[in-house]
C-alpha cells in the first residue's frame, strides 16, 4: 500500500531527503511508517513533541501516540513544533 508523508513545523528542512510517499505492506501501522522514516533521517532526528496525525485525525505526539493500522491513500502528517514555550 502507498501512503504519503507531509512534514511541516520547524524541522521541515533536516526532512528534505524524505520521500512524499512510502509504500508499506498491507496491515503496516503508524509505527512502521515510523520507524522507517527514522532510518532515513539518520542523525537529523525529529523531535519527540512533533505531532503525528493520519488522515486528518491527531493521534498524538512522536513520543506517545494512539495506535492506527495505515490503510492505501492515508496521509501520515508529522507537525514539528515552530516555538518553545
């Protein structure tokens, strides 16, 4: 299955050699999708308040988010924080 991948936030530049696009097994969750963007982000980490959604829906942050199988089409959203405070 094809999802795309949208980053926006402060860390969008250090995600540029990400693709638009991963295409993951069927089944595959938002942890998968996860963990192999991490592996191509090598040491330009995203930070662990970076939002995750999927399909419109907030599901939480990097470090503790809600749990969701991926389906063909989703878009996996991952929102850097822009400010401290």
């Amino acid at each position: 299955m094809k999802i795309s991948v949208v980053v926006t936030g402060r860390s969008y530049h250090a995600t540029s050699q990400l693709p638009d696009e991963l295409d993951l097994p069927d089944g595959a969750n938002v942890d998968d999708a996860l963990q192999l963007l991490d592996a191509q982000l090598g040491d330009d980490q995203l930070p662990a308040s970076c939002l995750v959604a999927v399909a419109g829906k907030h599901l939480g942050t990097l470090a503790k988010h809600a749990a969701a199988t991926l389906a063909d089409g989703d878009e996996l959203t991952l929102i850097a924080p822009v400010a401290g405070g």
